[in-house]
DNA sequence: CTGAAAGCGCTAACAT
DNA sequence: ATGTTAGCGCTTTCAG
C-alpha cells in the first residue's frame, strides 16, 4: 500500500480570495471592499489589496459571485436559427451594448422546436440569465415559458405578441412602411402592383400586406387577389423563386412587385432573369429590410430600410435599465420605429 | 421602534432544493441524488422527489451547482464583429451541437478591439465558461489571453496560430483550393489572371495568395506584379470595389480576376458593372468561401466552396471531448478541410 | 477602517 | 437507501 497521498503545497489552482487575501496581509472581507468600493479602504490597504492581485493574477470567480449576488451579468438572446443574416446588426448592437455594460450575451436559436424551447426555457429557469431578448418573431410555446411567472424581464424584438403585456417590445412601422412602398410604386406609374407575402402566420408580413392594400385602396386601384401571393413559408429566396413562377405564368404579368422582404425579392429576381426577363426594363421589383446586399446587388434593390441596429441598441439599453431595477417590475416601453423608403435601380417610372 | 421584522412564511422566491426536500418528506441530499442518479433511490422516493418538484416548479439553480462542480455547461466563441453573415453557418452548427449537448453558447465579438478582448479575457478567467472558440482569424493580444496558463481548452477556427500549441485547430486548404481556382481559370483559356488578396495580414489570405502564385508558375505563366491587386483591410465589398478601380484604370486589363473572397468579388462586380463592363463577357470573375449569395448573384459566382457548417460541427464535437476529459489535458486535434470548386456563371472560357 | 462569521444553493463524502 | 455535514468562493451584515 503507497502512504496517504500528501496534499501538494501550491495546487496551483485558480486563485481564490483567499489567496489574495492572505498575501495583502488582509481579510477576504477587505480584498471584497476594495475590490467593490475602493474609498472604503485606506489608501494602504487598497495598494496592497491590488498588488496582491496583480501577482496573483486573481479573477473573482463569477458562479460564486452569482449565487451571492443572484445575478449573472448575462442576457439571452433567442434567435429562430434561419435567414440569420438578417439578424447578424442585431446581434452585432445588442453585443455592443451589453458588453459594453458587462453582460455577457448568451445565444440561442430556437428554430421553431419545441424542445429546444424547453431547453432555454429551462436556463431562464435556472437563473442562468438576468434578461431575455426574444427575436424570434413569436413566443416559445413550451409552458414553462408561458405559464411560468417571468422572474427576469423579457423583451420582443421586431415582432409584438398581442394578448401578452410584462414585455418592452421594439419593432418596425410595418403597415406604414408597405404603404409608403405601394405609394411610391403607384407613384411611378405603376396600377398592375403584385405583393410577395410574407409567411401567412407572421404578424409583420401581415402588417405589410395590410399597409399594400391601404395604398391600392387610396389610390382607387381595385383589390385584384391573383396579384397577392401568399404561400411563402420563410422570409427566403425560396419564396421568391416560387412567386417568380407564378409571375411568369402570368397571363397579364404585373407591372411591378413588391416582396415582403429582400431575400425574397432577390429570389425573385434570379428566377425571372432566367427566363430573360430583367428588373427594372421588363419588371419593378421592391424589397423590405434594406439588408446588406440590396445595395449591392445587381440590379441594387429599392427597398424600405428598417434599423435593425437600433432596435438592437435600444432594447439593450431598456434590458439594462430594467435589470438594474432589481426585482421591481420596471415599466416596459412599446418603441415603433419608423422605416426608411430607399430608391435604388430596381423599381422604375413606368413609360 | 418597530418590532423585529417576521420572517415571511413564503418568500414566493425562487424554489430550492431545500422546498422541494422539505415537501418530498426527504434531505436535500435525496433530491440531489434522484436527479443525478436516478437508480440509485427506491422507486417511491423517486417518485415522491419527481412529484413535489413538478408542484414546486423546481428548476436547480445554475450559480450554485456551477460553484460546486467548477464547470458552467458554457462555451464561449469569439468572432471578429464584422462581415458576420460569413459566420453564420459556422455559428448556427456551434450552436446546434452544443446546445444539443447541454451547453450554453456565449458569443463575443472582438471588433479588432483590446479593451473587448481584455473584457472576455476575464470572462475566461473568472471561470465563466469550460471553453473558448476563436473564430476571430487571430490570437487576442492581451497579454491576459497569451501571457496567461489556459485553464480551458481553447480551439482556433478558420486560421492557424504558427508558434502555438495546445489548441485544436479547424481550418480549410486555402493554398490548395486557390491553386485549384486559378489551375481553373488557366484550364479556361485565361492566362492575365488578377488576384484581388486578403489583408495583408492575414494567413488566409497570405494562403491564398501562395496558391495562385503556384498555378501560374506551375504553368508557366509568368508572375505580373501588377496583376496581384494588395491593400484590402478586409474580406469586404469595399476591397473589391478597390480593385475594381485598378482593373477599369489598367492599360490591358486582365481578363480573369481571382478575388479571395466572395464579398470581394461582389463589390468588385458592381463595381465595374457601373463602368459597363460584365462579367463574364467582358471578365471573368471567381471568388472564395461561397457564401449564401453566391448562387443567388447575378451573375451567380464561381467559387471555392468553404465547408463552414462543418468546421462549426467538427470544432464542436473536438471542444465536447476535451472539456469532458475534466482538467486531464486531452490531446488537440488538427484538421484542415478541403474545399470544392463551384462552377456557376461568372467565368467562362476565354474565346 | 477592518475582521469574523454567516450563508447563497448545491453536491459529495461520510455515516448510519 | 438515506441523512448529516462540510464546503465550493464570494459578499455582507455585524462587531470592534
């Protein structure tokens, strides 16, 4: 039999307060002050506190500053897992601002499964996250996420849930901003206006046919129900690709189309000009989103711009302001933005 | 003075083991072990610890078992911050694997920026995560990130990092996917071929470069230092519009143009589109990585194939081995992936 | 201004 | 098979 194994003498560990503590000649109590609140301590003492640190190269260890604490300096952001490009100036704000403020930003994508749901429905659960950010453009229909009182604040990005309140919601003038669209479309000369929906059970797409509608109403252009195609099941190219079919079978094609999205509208595009049918010369094409590449497509797309970057920006801040209230509900705030009409080549004066 | 505040019967707090014991009639210990190990209870008492937390809406709580266990289920993966919709696949395989896993994916981007990287140091070290993805084509500076013992295992993706060891390391042929691109271009007929390079900097890029240089020697194309266009900061549209520049100023413009990116061929199209000249009957154009726009373009690209969703899985798979390995340093991996020649319509044989 | 001590919620020895 | 107990590393009263 080898003896009692002896406990080496540095395990080398991570280094703990204690270790700290121990050096600075102080207590853990004083290394946690003047780590916490700096003029608490004397100057002295500060000066040994941070000098023990930096040759220890001490890191206070975050689970157990968080079971203390009851806060993780983390968010979650739930994505639906598709089409993310779109999503990429989003996340790129809502990282920017948080860590900024020193949260970190936990991701996930949903991808409209039920257990994947559950799964991050069980994170929130566990405290693993101080706020949660739900881009997916409906809510997660697992009951622990529903029925379950929230314990942290949660806000909607780009999408609203109507029936639901406790949330800050942050999204886009969706109806006004398909509306200025058909206008400009109308305005070009163009009465033959075919609108590219969205997927039926998406309130935004829901909203930007509404605002397409409104327009052809206004202007006295006769609702004509072989120009709305609906079918698509995704903001995609697909999408498009399949609109693009139903236009080129088209006896009497519309003069211009107006997608729900770029994506889509680029689809679109690709599949007609197969066909030999280009935009603008042989069709107006319009886009919504104003993603990256609509301007640098070819033909660049006119599209209406939402600030995606914003959004991110300004419910990150509100998330900020509503973690920092502690356990007290904070109000939450309802922020519509305004889109941006963007005239590129696409979409032409009809002669 | 008011008498000593009672203790509120139920906090209506968050539920914890000990609730859960307390209702189930057993130790906090049981409850623990049901959970963990569920055979080895008897079946009534598992029984009764699953029924009272089904009452108690029981979820363990994160903090304290990660202060417990040293682990946090976490990873972190770090991106640059910029051009992301490149990521994406990468960042959307990450996520799968690892939240299939039981991991939860914290994302960090570094935007070039010390005072960021500095930031997630300490996110590493406070133990805040059991390993580090670095998809940010570099090693972070912070003499915290280099100077300092990695207690985690740490993965580079998409680049290399000669001089250190003891990460795995999930990249593409890039010398041999650009040679095979330009052996392409040359099998086309084409023999001015130009290079639109990466940053400067950049392995990658540097790789990239090596491989277009080696077909032309390989067929006895002489090396035109005018044709090789440098000075990009980044794989962006913007480089390419750079080059598109050089390309519409050249006396005798060359005929195929190699860029070492997609993005780079697509500003450098639209680019020379607005001078009238298209590709591919007035030039051919190839790119790299064929990201999602790359079949939707107009013209759609030639390009290389990168196998991004397959670094993201792979690295994941690698990372989920060795963080379970516990502290024993489990041996890294090397895998370098080749990439495929996608043939689309942006080059063509030169007549 | 500083130290002692309690305890956040959980798990893993060690007993029984 | 189950309970008791001792912490994990930190912050925060409460004394001094």
């Amino acid at each position: 039999m080898a003896e009692a194994p002896v406990k080496p003498p540095a395990v080398r560990g991570p280094v703990t307060i204690q270790d700290v503590a121990r050096r600075a000649g102080v207590s853990t109590a004083t290394v946690s002050r003047a780590l916490a609140m700096p003029d608490r301590v004397t100057d002295a003492t500060r000066e040994a506190v941070f000098a023990a640190i930096r040759e220890t190269g001490y890191t206070p260890n975050a689970a157990a500053r968080n079971l203390r604490a009851k806060t993780t300096k983390m968010v979650l952001v739930l994505l639906p897992g598709i089409g993310n490009s779109f999503f990429t100036p989003i996340l790129n704000a809502l990282e920017e601002v948080f860590s900024e403020a020193g949260y970190g930003v936990l991701i996930g994508y949903t991808r409209q499964d039920r257990s994947r749901e559950t799964h991050y429905a069980r994170v929130i659960r566990a405290g693993q996250v101080d706020g949660v950010l739900l881009v997916t453009g409906h809510l997660p229909r697992d009951e622990e996420f529903t029925h379950f009182p929230y314990t942290v604040p949660v806000s909607l990005l780009l999408s609203e849930m109507p029936g639901y309140s406790g949330f800050s919601v942050f999204d886009v003038e969706n109806r006004a901003a398909a509306r200025t669209m058909t206008d400009y479309l109308i305005g070009l000369g163009h009465r033959r206006i075919a609108h590219i929906a969205g997927p039926t059970l998406n309130p935004e797409a829901n909203e930007r046919m509404a605002g397409y509608r409104e327009a052809l109403a206004a202007a006295g252009i006769p609702f004509d129900p072989g120009l709305l195609w609906t079918g698509a099941t995704n903001f995609d190219f697909a999408s498009g690709e399949a609109a693009a079919r139903r236009f080129l079978d088209s006896t009497e094609r519309p003069t211009a189309v107006f997608a729900a999205a770029d994506e889509i509208a680029f689809g679109f595009l690709r599949a007609i000009r197969s066909a030999g049918v280009v935009a603008p010369r042989d069709v107006s094409v319009a886009g919504f989103d104003d993603t990256e590449y609509a301007f640098h497509y070819d033909p660049a797309l006119t599209t209406m711009h939402q600030p995606r970057a914003e959004i991110g920006r300004r419910s990150a801040e509100d998330m900020l302001r509503r973690m920092r209230a502690g356990g007290d509900p904070e109000p939450t705030v309802r922020v519509r933005l305004p889109c941006a009409l963007v005239i590129r080549e696409s979409a032409r004066r009809l002669d």
